[in-house]
C-alpha cells in the first residue's frame, strides 16, 4: 500500500484501471488520493456527477475512494472520471472572492448640527451586501429613517450620512460587508462636537476628554514606544490616529478621564464589546489609567478601539486605530 506522508495538496497515489465485468455483475472502480486536509472527491460520466442513488454506491476506504455500479449492464459501458476538488482551490476561490476592503472608512469629527458621511470602497463578488451599525446594534433599530441614509455607487463605493449629527450620535460605526464567500468588517469613530458656546461643556458634564497613551511592549522587556492623543486639540477634520504594532507583541492603550461621580469605562473594537479573556487584559492602573492591553497581537487585531466613558451627567470617547504590521523577515 502506498502512503501520503508529505500532506498538502491533493494527489493522486493510484488512478482508476480499467474494468471488465460480465453483465449483471457488479463492478468497483477505484481511485487513491492523498492529501491534507482531506480533499473533496466526486466521479463524474458524461460531464455529469453521479450521485449514490439507484445502482450506484460510494464509499471511502482510507484514502481509497470507491465507486460501486450495481448490476452493470451494457448500458453503463464508458468513461467513469473521478475528480478532485482541493481546499486549496476552495481557499483560493474564497480568497479571491471574498469581500474584502480597499478603502477603509475614516474616523471623523463633526461640529453638531452638521452632517457626517463615512465613505468605503469594497471589492466582492458577487457584490456582498452591507449592513451599518453603531456600537454593535444595526442603524435602523436606533434611528429614525429620516436621521441617516445608506447608498451604493458604481465601483464598489458605499457610503453612510448622518444628518444633523446630535451628541448621542458619537461612537463607533461598522461596514459589515458579506458575500457567499465571507464576511469584511471595518470600523470607523464618529466625535460630535459641542458647538460655539458649548466649548467647556465636556468639563462641565463631569469629564475632561481622555487622554490616550500607547504602547507597543516587548515580552518581559521594558522597552517601549509611547503615542498620547489629545481628543479635545484635534481639527474638524481629524482622522484617528494609528499606533502601529508589530505581530507577535503586545499593544497598550491608557486612556485618562475624570468625572463626578467616577465615570464606567467600556472598551471596544470596531464596535464590540472587549471583555478580559486569553487575548485581552482590562484594568486601571495605579495613575487612575484606564488600561486596555491586547495580548501577542495578530492581523485579527487591526481596527478602531474606543474608549467610552460614560456617568449620569453624559458620554465621552477616546480612540486610536490599530495596526499590526508583519513580522520582519530578516
């Protein structure tokens, strides 16, 4: 017997023979693949799968795939071809097809009362479907339909618009993206400022805007890069700031707020809840930081992480995208 000790891609180790029964006898066609993981196998006559029903029967020995006619006759005479269908090529056609982002929406912050539009391109095929939320709960469940609109444009282009944006309005927005191939997901920050005249009303409702620090660390290494974002300096116009990663390592994020009475701090990732877990540490530190460390960070990390900091007297949020860079190859 032969054995498949390389794993991988499917290959054949034996092809089908031919076979010569006499009539009424049944016949066993025989085909040994290997591969890891297993692959898929279908036989096929006249371009057509054929199915285990009536007088055909298959059946796996090991990684000998079987075909079984029942009765042969004259009629079943021809060309049996069996096929393999890999999860390679599966993967690929996933890949490929998947939706996926080209353009992320972007992070921004608007005065109240004016609009606010997040724009995304995507690539899918078919063209995947998209579904907006805020802070994980679909549009349409906490607007009014006259309070926002979705669109699509030719070239894979959909956008959000939030009209006359209100403070509660502040938070994170996702694209969910979906297609029979997968699914995509990008997260993007909404900031409402107060407007003339409201320029302490941040301070007055019991918070000062938080104060973010991050940092990449080393395992059991003191060594540290450190980013502050000051939310309450920043233009009209901003987009969230990035803190690069290497994978493999750990991010820190420290966001600093003070209210009365003291504010519940909630963290999230593209509009998810993050919990304490294997992945995630969550903690206030002895400064009075709030403290999010995302643990030996993979791709699946990359996104917006929000800080929200909320009391009876109102709402604020801190948020930094993250990006996990590749390990270096030298």
């Amino acid at each position: 017997t032969k054995m498949d000790v390389f794993g991988g891609a499917p290959r054949f180790l034996s092809y089908p023979r031919p076979v010569v029964v006499q009539s009424g006898t049944d016949a066993a066609l025989k085909c040994q693949i290997g591969g890891d993981p297993r692959p898929t196998v279908i036989w096929e006559r006249n371009n057509k799968q054929i199915q285990p029903e009536g007088h055909y029967r298959l059946f796996e020995d090991g990684n000998v795939y079987n075909l079984i006619i029942s009765g042969a006759s004259a009629e079943d005479s021809g060309q049996y071809i069996c096929k393999v269908e890999g999860e390679a090529q599966k993967r690929e056609l996933r890949e490929e097809n998947k939706p996926r982002f080209l353009i992320k929406p972007l992070s921004t912050r608007v005065g109240r009362g004016e609009d606010a539009v997040f724009s995304c391109k995507l690539w899918g095929n078919p063209r995947p479907e998209v579904v907006w939320e805020k802070d994980g709960k679909r549009l349409n469940e906490i607007f009014e339909s006259t309070h926002f609109s979705v669109g699509y444009q030719d070239g894979g282009w959909f956008q959000l618009k939030i009209f006359k944006a209100r403070a509660p309005d502040g938070g994170v927005y996702t694209c969910k993206a979906r297609n029979e191939f997968g699914e995509g997901l990008a997260g993007a920050v909404l900031l409402v400022d107060a407007g003339p005249g409201h320029e302490e009303e941040g301070t007055r409702n019991g918070y000062a805007n938080g104060n973010w620090k991050a940092h990449q660390s080393k395992q059991r290494s003191g060594r540290q890069v450190a980013m502050r974002q000051k939310e309450d300096h920043l233009p009209n116009t901003t987009k969230v700031k990035m803190f690069a990663v290497t994978e493999g390592k750990h991010a820190k994020f420290r966001c600093f707020v003070t209210g009365k009475p003291k504010p519940e701090i909630i963290w999230r990732k593209d509009g998810r809840l993050i919990m304490s877990g294997r992945r995630y540490l969550l903690y206030e530190d002895r400064e009075g930081y709030f403290t999010l460390k995302v643990l030996y960070c993979k791709q699946q990390d990359n996104g917006v992480y929000v800080c929200a900091a909320s009391n009876t007297a109102g709402q604020t949020l801190s948020a930094v995208h993250l990006f996990v860079k590749g390990k270096s190859k030298l």
